[in-house]
C-alpha cells in the first residue's frame, strides 16, 4: 500500500475502514508512540483492551506467539490490536513468518508495526506491501509549529505566536520535551487559556530564554553595549560558547533570509510560511534586516566561519571571539584579529 499522511490514516479510520496492517516508521519515537496509542483508541473505542490488545517488542517475545495472537477472534469487540515494536531488530532471517501472515491476514485484527528505520531493505518486502505505511520523521519549520498548535489546542488552549517561537528557539527540538513543557503550560495559565510569551518564560528557563531573546534583538538593532552585556550573562549561566555563537549565526542567517525574500517581493504571510515563522516574528525580522546592507550579512557568515575557526584552533578567550564578532555585526568594516 502507499504511504500516507496521519492526518489521511485518521480520515480512513473515521470512515470506517480498519486495515488489517499498520507500519509507523521513522526516527521519532515520540510520534510513533502518540500515532500508536491514538490508533488504538479509535480501533477499540469501549471495547475491553485486556482481551483486545497485546503488545510485544520482537527482541523479547518471539514474532510466531504474537502472529498466533493476531490469528485470534477478538473478545466482546469488531477487532483485535497486535501491536509489534522494533521490528528493525528482525534478522532477515526472521522475516518469514512475518510474511507468511501478511499473505493472509486476519480481517479482524490490526496489526500495527513500529520501526525505528525508514530503510526499505531493513523490513521485509511484503510489509511494506501491505501495510498502510506512516512516517514519523522530525518536525521541523511549519510542520513542528503546526504540531505545537494542534497539541495546545488539544488541550484546550491557545497560543500567542511570540509565545511559540519563544517555546521553540531551541535547534533540535525533542517533542517529548515540548510536550512536557506544553502540559507545563496549561497548568500555570489555568483557566486564562491564553500562553503568552510570559507564561513561556515564565516557566521555560526563564533567564536564558530572556538572554536569547535580548541578544538577538541586540544584534537586529546593531546595539554594541546589550549584545555585550547579553554573551556575558550567558557565558556566567553556563551557557556553551558555541552554543552561543550558534545562536548569533542563526539570526544572521534569519536576517538574510527576510532581506533576499524582500528582494524577491515576497509579502510577509508568504515570507513566513516559507520561513516556517509565526507572522509577528517574520514583522520583527524584517525591520531588523532594514539596519543591514545584504553585502554586510554575507560577510557575517565569513566572519562567523572566521570565529568557529578561532574557537577551534586559538587560545583567545572566548568571550573576545563574541565580543569580536558582535563588533563585526554592529560595526559594518571591522575585523576579527
């Protein structure tokens, strides 16, 4: 079968279609796990799970009992939910009785598959053959905004959207983190509804957050005196140097970014979507950018290899290789040393 979106899986299962396969596959293992556990509920619905559903990874029982498991008439229910985690561990070996049941499978029971690798080779053909096949890939840009979104919504509440792109400043995002966070939220805003970027910094790292925040309005302004003050609060939290230099090449790159959409005449929703930024950040950007000559955020980028470089093979302290950077930043011309 091809693959298909969730939101297309949900769909099939709202009009009633039960496939008697399922493979969730990808390196996110959070999303796996929330697919899983939904597919499960909209399946059984009321019906009795102790009876109904089993769940087995393929390195501790042995595939042929949870097969026989799945050839089993459902109790008291339309259908049965086996559930077969890791399935990547399976030696091709392995693979036979697998396929052997998927030539037939019972019609009254789901089979759901998870896996934790996207490679074709890595699953037995006839999976990837009859399977209603899902990917849980990482969000990143406006598919992990929209899933934030959806998860507050979820719960009831709403968003600000400098609330959210404070709550994902972060590179690398862990949805398992975000949703912790997210239920975080909702507790502290209570029955207000609304999360602002406040609330977010209020109960997300607060001061760092606020650093993060300071700094690059410092640098969007050209602001020498903040954008010293902000690397050094930083370099006092902890925080790891490049981490922080990571965090000022990002902006710039943002920068960048607005001003070349701008020549493209791009307007701002379309800038946003393509950015992947809530629309009030992508407004803040682009009167940032209007403080820099597009040559000058070029050269930023050969000043921030410069500084990388600096780190790796200087002995310069690392709070002058910041400082020197900011200076290139707020004073177009000048130079690392």
């Amino acid at each position: 079968m091809p693959r298909i979106l969730a939101a297309a899986l949900w769909k099939r299962l709202a009009q009633g279609q039960v496939d008697p396969c399922y493979l969730f596959f990808g390196e996110e293992t959070y999303l796996m796990q929330e697919y899983t556990t939904t597919l499960i509920e909209r399946i059984l619905g009321a019906a009795p799970r102790d009876f109904n559903c089993d769940v087995c990874r393929v390195d501790n029982d042995t595939l042929e009992d949870a097969l026989s498991i799945a050839r089993t008439l459902p109790m008291m229910a339309t259908h049965r939910v086996v559930v077969l985690h890791g399935l990547q561990q399976l030696r091709k070996a392995d693979w036979a009785p697998l396929e052997h049941y998927l030539e037939h499978p019972s019609v009254s029971t789901a089979l759901i598959c998870s896996s934790s690798t996207s490679d074709p080779k890595k699953l037995p053909p006839r999976l990837w053959q009859s399977a209603v096949a899902v990917e849980c890939s990482r969000l990143e840009g406006p598919k992990l905004y929209d899933w934030v979104t959806h998860t507050v919504t979820q719960c009831g509440y709403r968003m600000t959207p400098e609330a959210l792109q404070g709550l994902l400043h972060e590179q690398e995002p862990d949805l398992q983190t975000i949703r912790q966070e997210i239920e975080k939220l909702c507790t502290y805003v209570g029955e207000r509804q609304e999360i602002t970027l406040d609330d977010v910094q209020e109960v997300t790292q607060t001061s760092r957050l606020q650093s993060i925040f300071a700094l690059s309005d410092a640098l969007g302004a050209r602001q020498i005196g903040p954008a010293f003050t902000v690397v050094e609060r930083l370099l006092n939290q902890g925080e790891p140097p490049l981490v922080i230099l990571s965090m000022m090449v990002r902006h710039v790159r943002l920068l960048w970014s607005v001003r070349q959409l701008g020549q493209q005449r791009h307007d701002m929703p379309q800038m946003a979507k393509t950015l992947g930024l809530p629309l009030a950040v992508c407004r803040q950007l682009r009167a940032q950018s209007q403080h820099f000559a597009v040559e000058h955020l070029r050269q930023l980028y050969i000043a921030a290899l410069e500084a990388d470089l600096a780190f790796k093979t200087s002995n310069k302290p690392p709070r002058a290789i910041l400082e020197e950077l900011i200076l290139h930043v707020c004073v177009r011309g000048a130079r690392l040393t």
